[in-house]
C-alpha cells in the first residue's frame, strides 16, 4: 500500500538560484519519468536540446511535483518518488512514478503574473 506522500531526495546540488514557493515562477527543467516497472515513459534529459517550461501557478505536472521542485537550485537534480494519485498523467503507472529532474533556471513567469 502506497500513502499520497510525495517523496524526494537531491541527486545532484545545485549551486545557482533557488525554486522558491513563489507561485509566480516560470522553471525551465529537464526530467526523466519512469514507472513502477522502472520502464521510461518521457526522457528529456537524455537530449538536452531544449528544456521543458514549468509555470508554477498552473501545476503542469501536478501539486506533488511541484511541491518537490521547491527548494532546489539551478544545477541541481533532485529524484521525485510520486503515488499515482498525485500524477497528471498516470495511464501507465500502476502504483507510484519516479522523476529525475534537473533545474535549469529560475524566472519570473509572464503567464503567471498577468
């Protein structure tokens, strides 16, 4: 059995600035998901062509993601242990998915602010 508790650990420390809980923050990120068979779902880490843009006042990837973003540094990867229930986008996760997320920058959002 699996609570709704999000858990995390830093991978990797950052050293620039901090994801604050500022709700106004545009982050741009690159972010591995696996499932609970550890087969990988989405890979963005593996071309870091282009970063992914993360508003935090609309929750792209769910409350628990967010949540565990806070905190971190640019430069930093921190490892995201989500249940199901806190996932967006859960169709092919039977119990809980991990996200490997490495912060990139830390800007005020345009979209947020408006």
């Amino acid at each position: 059995m699996y609570s709704s508790e999000v858990w995390y650990r830093d991978v990797k420390k950052g050293k620039g600035a901090i994801a604050t809980d500022d709700q106004i923050l545009q982050l741009r990120i690159h972010y591995n998901l696996y499932n609970d068979a550890g087969d990988a779902l989405f890979n963005s880490l593996k071309h870091k062509t282009s970063s992914v843009e993360v508003h935090l006042c609309h929750q792209t990837f769910g409350p628990g993601v967010v949540k565990a973003i806070k905190g971190m540094r640019v430069g930093g990867i921190r490892r995201i242990i989500l249940p199901k229930d806190t996932i967006i986008s859960s169709e092919n996760i039977k119990a809980y998915g991990v996200m490997d997320v490495e912060l990139v920058a830390v800007c005020a959002s345009p979209v947020c602010c408006s």
